[in-house]
C-alpha cells in the first residue's frame, strides 16, 4: 500500500536501497557448484549424502534426511508418524502457510492457537486448552529463529500421548535449554530457502529417530527400495521395488554443493547475525516508538529475523506508511507474518474471524522484520537504526 502524502523531506536517506535479506553466497559456494556440475552427479548422490552427514554431525544427532524443502520435511513428518484423516494436529496462527497446509495435505485438521507476546511463538496454555481426543500431533515453530517453550509442549505431549513435529525453518542453529533445536522432538524440519541462515537455494533437512528417518527416506523418493546412486554406481543394481506411494522430495548435489560450503561458514555467519541484533536491540531499546521481540535469557536464537513492533499509540502513522517510509529512505523490509487465519482459504474452510487469535492478529498490524543478514555491514546496520529513529521522530504523536 502507498500513499500519496507520503515524507518528501528526510533528515536520513541511503543512496543505494539496502536489500532486505539477500543469499549469503560467496565464491567458495559458486566453486562448488561448478566443480559439482564437471563430476559425474549433479543430482542426489556423494555431497548429498555428505551434507547428510555434515547437518548430523553439527546437531549432534544420528542421521539426517537431505529434501528439496523444509515443506517436503514436515510433510513427511506428519505421514512417517501416521497422522492423517480424522486427526488433529495443533499449530501456531503465527507461521507461514507451508507449516499448515502440509496438515491440510495429509488429510487432518489444523487446529491453530495463538503466540506468546513476548516471542510470537506458540502460547502452551492455548495449545492445552485446544487438545482434543483427537488430537495427534503439535507442530510449533520456532518463529523468527527464537525457539518455542519447547519443556511446556513436551509435558503436554506426554500427558496426551501426542508427536511433536517442530518447523525449524528459521531456527539454525538455535538452542533451547542448552538443547539445539533439532534434538527435542520427534522430528524437526529445517529450511535452506535462498534467505535463509544456511541456504542452497532451495532445499530442507529432516531430522528424528532413525526409525522416522528411515521411512521418509524411502518417501523421499517415489517410495522405491533404492535411490538412482545405488542402481547406477559400479556394483549397483538395475533392480528396485516400490514399497510405498512416494513423494520427489530428494535434494541434488549442487544444491549439497552449496549446503556443505554454509555449513563451513555458519558459525562466523552467525556471528555477524547475534551482533547485528545486538547492536539493534541496544538502539531501539531507546526508542519508546518501537519494541522489539525478546530473546529469553535461556535461548539462544538463530536470529533469522529481526522483528519490530510498532507502538502505534506513539505515532501517528501506522504499519504500513512506516514501512512506506522506510523504503523512501532505501531500507528494505518485509512482514512475517500475515496470520493463517486471515488468510482467504482458512477463513473461508474454517470461518475464522480475525479476533479468534488477538494476540497474532493484535501484533500482526504492528510488525516489521528489518534487513538481518551477515552481508550488513557497520554503516548499513547505522543506517537503518537511524532511518527508524528519524521516522518515529519526525511522526510522534
């Protein structure tokens, strides 16, 4: 939405536009890649399974399942622990569709509930009031990168006899509790989407119990009893069978290509995001304009996002003409996110009304996400800090 009264005068403007969260590739990815397309697998194959390894060996967990999504992942989370029609599965209001549709998909019912105020994730007591006999599974998402009150969801789980199936999209490489995110429940799905901390542009990883991991592996791929490296490697066989009505889920190697290079470099990638935070949340904790999100003293987040609340009652513009002015000083900016239930489908499916969840419905007027990525430098990070500081001056109420 624009506006035709938007500021002509600005005390703070950038004169190149600062992206809101480009891939972090450097030429060490690119290398990759280009090494991967001259060998003899440029699809799933030996830096497929490598990245499998690698992912393992960072949570510390016994084995990982390389897909071309983080959707693909919780997809076949939900089927590997059999949840389908005449089920219920509890989820966040607070997500991005992909962690509801795939509910959708296998044929249950999303049940949504409201966040928490201080994080956005999803709110325990609002998940107890929602179970139902029927309830089978609870899908929390670490949202922005800052992990759920995940103790809270495991006493639930175990009261009920319930999964949990955690949407890690945004949360590598958080830690809860001294816990890494990846380690807590059932299964997890982390996503490689081209923003994201670890990206291969496109891609996911599925981590659980070897058990799980085995089936969504076989699902992965068409259901067939060996993948397209253990037929046509020298002593491979032409034979296989078909155990299972399977998905084409499998990541290629250029894309492990890519994978194996970010992993080398997240620790200092992460770094640079925990700083820029830092350097945020010192700025805008000045500002009586703005809040920002909480990060709990027992977390460590992934630090995906960096999300901004506005509070309106402090100005005398609202969400969307601060992001209107943000973009006329060249800072780019996004929202995460607009509520699932506000969304035509499930409101229509479901006749949600926008107050059913107030709390996501409350904060979602109010939200920014600004520029978080380890590209930033000193002087970009300045910039958006006073571009924000100039706008909830120059419009206090």
């Amino acid at each position: 939405m624009h506006h035709k009264d938007l500021t002509t005068q600005h005390t703070v403007r950038r004169t190149a536009f600062l992206a809101f969260n480009p891939p972090a590739i450097s030429e060490a990815e690119i290398e990759a890649v280009v090494e991967t397309l001259r060998s003899d697998w440029i699809t799933t194959g030996p830096r497929t399974a490598q990245f499998e390894r690698d992912f393992a060996a960072l949570l510390g967990v016994n084995g990982a399942l390389a897909l071309n999504s983080c959707t693909a992942g919780l997809h076949l989370a939900l089927i590997t622990l059999g949840v389908g029609p005449g089920d219920e599965v509890i989820t966040t209001a607070m997500t991005f569709a992909s962690s509801v549709n795939v509910i959708e998909h296998v044929g249950a019912r999303p049940v949504l509930v409201d966040v928490e105020p201080d994080t956005l994730t999803i709110d325990p007591p609002c998940v107890e009031a929602a179970i139902t006999p029927r309830t089978r599974a609870l899908l929390p998402v670490h949202y922005g990168g800052h992990p759920a009150d995940m103790d809270a969801l495991l006493t639930l789980a175990r009261a009920h006899d319930l999964r949990i199936v955690e949407d890690a999209a945004h949360a590598l490489p958080a830690v809860y509790r001294g816990r890494r995110i990846g380690t807590i429940g059932d299964l997890t799905a982390f996503s490689f989407y081209a923003t994201k901390n670890v990206t291969t542009g496109e891609g996911g990883m599925l981590v659980g119990a070897p058990e799980y991991l085995k089936q969504a592996r076989i699902l992965s791929l068409h259901g067939m009893s060996w993948d397209a490296r253990a037929r046509y490697e020298a002593g491979g066989s032409w034979f296989y069978e078909v155990l299972a009505a399977g998905y084409k889920y499998n990541m290629t190697d250029i894309q492990a290509a890519i994978g194996l290079v970010q992993l080398r470099r997240l620790d200092a990638m992460q770094a640079r995001r925990r700083a820029i935070a830092a350097r945020y949340t010192a700025a805008f904790d000045e500002l009586d304009a703005v809040q920002p999100l909480v990060e709990r003293p027992d977390t460590q987040s992934a630090w995906y996002l960096y999300v901004l609340r506005l509070n309106l009652d402090r100005l005398t513009i609202d969400r969307d003409r601060f992001i209107d002015e943000l973009h006329l000083r060249n800072i780019g900016t996004s929202v995460h996110f607009i509520p699932i239930h506000l969304h035509p489908y499930y409101r229509h499916k479901y006749g949600y009304q926008p107050d059913d969840f107030p709390v996501a419905h409350r904060e979602y007027h109010r939200l920014i996400s600004l520029p978080l990525h380890p590209g930033l430098t000193d002087a970009d990070v300045d910039d958006v800090i006073a571009a924000v500081a100039d706008i909830a001056a120059l419009f206090r109420r």
